[in-house]
C-alpha cells in the first residue's frame, strides 16, 4: 500500500486536477521494491519495409557481438529514418488476436506502448523536458496514447544535421550487433575484422522495420498490457506465448564515452532499467561506448537486474520503490478524477501533462482538439474504430450498461 504522505497534495489549478511528484529523495515508509520478472511475450508481430504490420517473427534479429572500432558513421547516407505519431493500433490489433485465439483478457488495467508507460514512470526524475500524454478509458481500461503534435512532428523531421547522425550511431550500432540468421559460432571472428566498416555490418538502416513484442504484467496493483521494440534475442526465440521467453530478449545502447562520469548517467541508467523492467528483459544490456566521431572504442554487458544497486549512493542515484510508489498514485489520481468527471461518455479524450519538478495536470479535450487527435482518421479520440465498435459490442453482449 502506498503512503499519500510521500506526495503534495491534490489540488485545483485552473480547473485543472493536479498531483505532485514525490520527494524523489525520500524513500516510500511502505512497500517493497518492484520484484523483477521474466514476462512472457503473448504475441508478436513485425513491422516490414513499408511500416506494415506483418503477424510473424520476419523483423526478428539475432545478437552477434559487434566488432572492436566499429564506424557507427558507416551507411548514413542510405539512413531511412520513419516519424509517425506512434498509434497504439498494433498493441489493440495484438490484443484483440490474442484474445481470439487464446482467451487472453486484461481487468482493469493499461494498454500502451513501453515508451509511454516509461514516460510516466521516470517523470519524478526528470530535470526539462515536459511531455504529454493522452488518455481514453472504455470499459473499466486506461488506453494510454503518445501525444505528439502535427508541429513536433515537423520539427522532429527537421533536426539538425549533428542531432540526426547522432541518433544515427545508435541504429548503426544496432546493425553491427545483430544479424537476421542465428551467428555460427565458429563464424562469430572470421567477419569481424577491425577497420574494415563492412566486417559484421548487418544491413543498411531503415527504421521502419521492427520486431515488436506485447507482454502482460502486473506493475503493483495494476495490469498492464505493453508493446514495444525487441532489438534482437540471443540464440533463439521460445516463441509467441512460451512461458519466460522474454529470457532471451536483448537491448542495444550507445553512449559516448566518459559519459559514466557524468551527474546524468544515473538517469540514462534509470531510462535503461525500466525499458527493460517492463518488456522483462532480465540479463542483457549491451551498451556500446563511442565516440564524438562515432567510432565505438569498448562494448559493456549489463545484468539489468543489478542497475538499481550500482547507482546506489551515486550522484542521481533513484530507487525502484518511489517510482513503483508514484505509479500508484498516479493511477489511483487518474482513475478518481475520470470516474467523477467522465460519466457516460467514453469517448472522452483526457490529456495529462508531466512538468519537470512540479508534478502531473489532467484536463478534458474539448472538441477541436478531440478532432485534433482523430487527425481526419476512422477513429474515436485516438483509438480506431473498429476496436472502439468491437468494445462496445463486448459490453452490450454482456449486459453492461
């Protein structure tokens, strides 16, 4: 059980509900810390060349330990880089597959992406950077939805040249790491030779392609169902369903070195942890350490399960306990002022605003923005029709009014 006494208080600003972010300081009075669990991955599904959603394992990679002076700058100028508003469609289309085929259901949770919920979690810690959220709830469930305007999208096409190579490097290390056939073991040094920029180069980047994953897992007292990006597995994938078969899940980093010296690695590491936390990416981080240049100079392994004890006493250092707190909270927060307000329209678009060291606002959209959402597509709010039609139809067959 949560201790309210950890937050500020509930308060009205502007007809706006308010909730305060903890004292990231202070460790919560009750509690344990979030016990890390292999999940198990319900289904999967691959995005092709296109960005189109294909039911099988043809995005899936395979690990391969990258080359030593590995030129992240190799391929730029063939770099396909895809910016979407990141619908939740293929979380719901993920979903509702796995609950035809297996009977799966969620009571009263969350549905989102890994990076929304992420969001939501590493709010309390963040110094700049406010983001929002959008929120719908149909039937007793919280669909959480990424909030990214027409204009953001437009300034996020046009980076500038330094900023696009160096969010480059890390796909580029993400080629050289991964290979679309499981590696021979007797094949892991013949093609990684160093100084040569094709010698374990696994294919140009294109960002539309991605294998993605959805798991469902309780975060306290709340279930939530969760896709994201899977970068590669080692040695073998179990298959969709299999129990623990996150186990061989994989992440890929990049950071420049002498970052760990840095008062904000801690925070990085905290973005690291819970990416992996949710996805239940229990062993492997491989963090590849580069340069300015973009030339990676040493590969780390880390056990994702022990980052929390190796910020201990850091400057920066968190605990697993305030944010595992501050989402009880915040969910107890959301749910009571949607139930209140909400009443019998479900259809509602609820927006909820993160500030840096302040805490999290809630408000109601009116209609122009709830078009806004919609963005001239067959949906209703943010989510699409056909799964807002199909909900609907689940609860007149079950006689809820």
């Amino acid at each position: 059980m949560s201790d309210p006494s950890h937050f500020g208080t509930l308060e009205l600003r502007r007809s706006a509900p308010q909730l305060m972010y903890p004292n990231t300081n202070t460790l919560p009075t009750t509690g344990q810390p979030p016990e890390f669990e292999t999940r198990t991955s319900i289904i999967s599904f691959s995005y092709d060349t296109t960005r189109t959603v294909q039911w099988d394992t043809s995005a899936l990679r395979y690990y391969v330990k990258p080359p030593s002076k590995a030129d992240l700058s190799y391929g730029y100028n063939r770099f396909i880089l895809h910016e979407d508003k990141g619908r939740i469609d293929p979380v719901l289309e993920a979903f509702q597959r796995a609950k035809n085929e297996r009977g799966t259901n969620l009571s009263n949770g969350v549905v989102s992406w890994r990076g929304v919920i992420t969001k939501v979690l590493i709010a309390p810690y963040l110094e700049r950077d406010e983001c929002e959220v959008n929120v719908m709830y149909v039937n007793g469930t919280l669909y959480f939805g990424q909030y990214i305007s027409d204009d953001e999208l437009e300034r996020k096409k046009k980076v500038s040249a330094r900023q696009r190579k160096q969010m480059y490097y890390g796909y580029a290390f993400e080629s050289y790491a991964t290979s679309a056939t499981p590696p021979l073991p007797q094949a892991s040094t013949s093609r990684r030779a160093s100084g040569d920029p094709l010698a374990g180069w696994g294919g140009d980047v294109n960002t539309n392609v991605q294998w993605g994953n959805v798991v469902k897992l309780h975060l306290g007292d709340t279930q939530l169902l969760i896709g994201g990006e899977v970068d590669c597995v080692e040695d073998r994938y179990a298959g969709d369903n299999e129990a623990g078969n996150t186990r061989s899940f994989v992440e890929l980093k990049t950071v420049g070195v002498g970052s760990q010296n840095s008062p904000y690695y801690s925070q990085k590491l905290l973005r690291f942890y819970i990416q992996s936390f949710l996805l239940g990416v229990p062993q492997k981080i491989i963090v590849g350490y580069r340069t300015d240049r973009g030339v990676i100079r040493y590969v780390e392994t880390l056990e994702t399960r022990n980052i929390p004890l190796s910020v201990r006493n850091k400057s920066g250092a968190w605990d697993p306990r305030v944010y595992l707190d501050w989402w009880q909270q915040f969910i107890i927060f959301l749910r009571n002022i949607i139930q209140q307000t909400q009443d019998r329209q479900p259809e509602t678009v609820w927006r909820v605003k993160f500030t840096p060291k302040v805490g999290t606002s809630i408000v109601k959209l009116d209609d122009q923005r709830v078009e806004e959402v919609v963005g001239g597509e067959d949906r209703v709010g943010f989510l699409p029709r056909w799964y807002w039609e199909n909900e609907s139809l689940s609860v007149n067959q079950n006689g809820v009014d």
